[in-house]
C-alpha cells in the first residue's frame, strides 16, 4: 500500500498513519500539548529544519490537528494550537510513552514505581512553566493547575477509590508503586489547614473518572479538590510518567510544587513514604514562600516561557 493511499483505506489506523504517520508529525504534537505554540519553539524543541517543520506544520493544519491563530500582523506571525482534533491524539501520546517506558526502556512488567527514564523526565520540570491545562474537578467545577494567587501542592497519583464502588482493577495490589494512594489523599486532607496558612492549595490529579473521584472524595472527607485527567491532557503537557493498568493509563506517584507564576518549584519523585511526603511539601512551602518575592517569582516566570 502506498503511503498516498492510506488516507482512503477503510482502516482507522491506516487513516490515523495518513495524517500523523511520520515521528516528526507526533512529536510536533507532543509539544504542542506541552504549551510550544511558535515556529522558533517547534524547531528549537525538536530540531528540524526549517523546511521540514514547515512541510509537518502545514500538513497538520490541513488535517485539522493544528490550527494558526495569528499575533503578529506586520510581519505575518501565527501560533499553533491544538485543535479538539488534536487533543483526541494525546492518549496516542500516553500510549506510545507507555509501551516505550515497558517494552523499549523496561523489562516488560507493569509497573506504577518511577523508573530511571520517568524519574530523569519528571526531574526536568523543576524550573519550568506548567502548561495552562483546565480540568474537571470532582465537584463538577473547573480547575487549573496554577493558581495566579498562591502556590500549589499538586500531587500526581494512580488512584484511590471508595469502599463499596467498583474502582481498584484486578490484582491492583499487585503492582509496585500503587500502594499508598489513600493515605497520600488523607494525609494532605489532614496537612490542608497548615497548607493553607503557609500560602498554598492542595490539588490532587489522577486519570480516574469525576464520579469516581466525587465518591471517594465524600467517604475520606477530603478538604481539597481532586481533578480528573481522564483524556490526558495533563500527563501530555507535562510527559508525566504514567503505566496500565485495569484497561486504563494511570499516573505514577509525583509532586510538583507550583508558584503563582506557574513555575515549578521543587519535583518530588520519588515519592517513597506517601504520608511523610506530605510534611516535606509543607515545609518546602514555609521555605520557598518566604524566600521567593513575588517579583523575582514573575520574572523567572517570564524569562523561562517555553514559545
């Protein structure tokens, strides 16, 4: 079958392989998802040449994954974003992430526990501006992961469900790094007033469905919000590490403290004893938030933008 006429095959995947066929096109994607909108970003992020980057570019926008929004009329510049289309490709995203984490870089097992390649990703973000993501919260609500107003504990985790609901999959337990949800959850439920006073929200963020979410927030009487990010756009924006389990991708056990410009501030990976990983974000907080003026927290913030 020639390459031209995959986009006619009857095939869902030949027809996906006729738009985004080529690695080029899906990293485009990837930093797209990640907050890059500008020509210069695309190829100062991936590395290729200014004819190839246009050719997938243009390609993009005519299939509908990208669109141009312009912010330069003399001369003509555009931002590419992210169309609905495109957001459809970032568990493609995850997927890849996942079986490239097991098969290529792992011995196969699944796993929840941060491996070498997932602890050297999430590592990386320390310094860097979080993508402006919104999901939705168990209340129904809608939440960002930056609040312009304090800081943000924002812990990343596989899940955690209430008794009697249909939540853990099958031989849950069995999976190292899965462990230890529940008490991270309560844990900063307990924390959340001393959080509070030293300047910070808790937000909580697993690939579970809100329901499940609302569920278990009510039977632990949680104080803070959980968020859903069930069609990956966080762990697409900020290449979270994430495994399979029970049919679905889940998040692998990461904290990130966020400033009010948005920069992370200190990455927590591994998180080893989940209840005494939240007495350090606390005084990390105390710490940072007494010593960060908010000028110098802008200004970081703008010098460190990835466009």
């Amino acid at each position: 079958m020639r390459r031209e006429d995959l986009a006619d095959s009857s095939c869902g995947i030949a027809q996906s392989l006729g738009v985004v066929g080529d690695w080029q096109s899906l990293l485009i994607v990837r930093e797209a998802a990640a907050g890059v909108t500008r020509f210069e970003g695309f190829a100062r992020e991936l590395g290729l040449s200014r004819r190839a980057l246009t050719e997938r570019l243009g390609g993009l926008v005519e299939h509908g994954v990208l669109e141009k929004v312009p912010y330069s009329e003399r001369p003509p510049r555009h931002d590419y974003r992210l169309t609905a289309r495109g957001e459809g490709l970032l568990p493609v995203l995850l997927a890849l992430q996942e079986w490239g984490t097991r098969f290529v870089l792992g011995d196969g097992e699944v796993s929840g526990a941060l491996g070498d390649g997932d602890l050297v990703r999430a590592r990386a973000l320390e310094g860097t501006p979080v993508p402006d993501v919104a999901l939705t919260a168990h209340d129904g609500s809608t939440v960002r992961l930056v609040d312009p107003d304090r800081w943000t504990a924002l812990f990343f985790f596989p899940g955690a469900y209430a008794p009697g609901t249909h939540g853990y999959p099958p031989r849950w337990g069995d999976v190292p790094g899965t462990a230890g949800c529940t008490l991270e959850c309560v844990t900063y439920g307990r924390r959340h007033a001393d959080l509070e006073a030293a300047g910070a929200r808790v937000l909580g963020v697993s690939t579970q469905h809100p329901e499940q979410q609302a569920a278990f927030a009510a039977h632990a009487d949680l104080p803070y919000l959980l968020a859903s990010d069930q069609d990956g756009l966080a762990a697409s924006a900020l290449r979270l590490p994430v495994f399979r389990a029970g049919g679905s991708d889940r998040l692998k056990r990461v904290t990130l403290l966020v400033d009010p410009s948005g920069v992370v501030r200190h990455v927590q990976a591994p998180v080893i004893d989940p209840a005494q990983s939240v007495d350090d974000v606390l005084d990390l907080v105390r710490e940072l938030a007494a010593a960060t003026p908010a000028a110098t927290v802008a200004g970081s913030a703008a010098g460190k933008a990835r466009r």
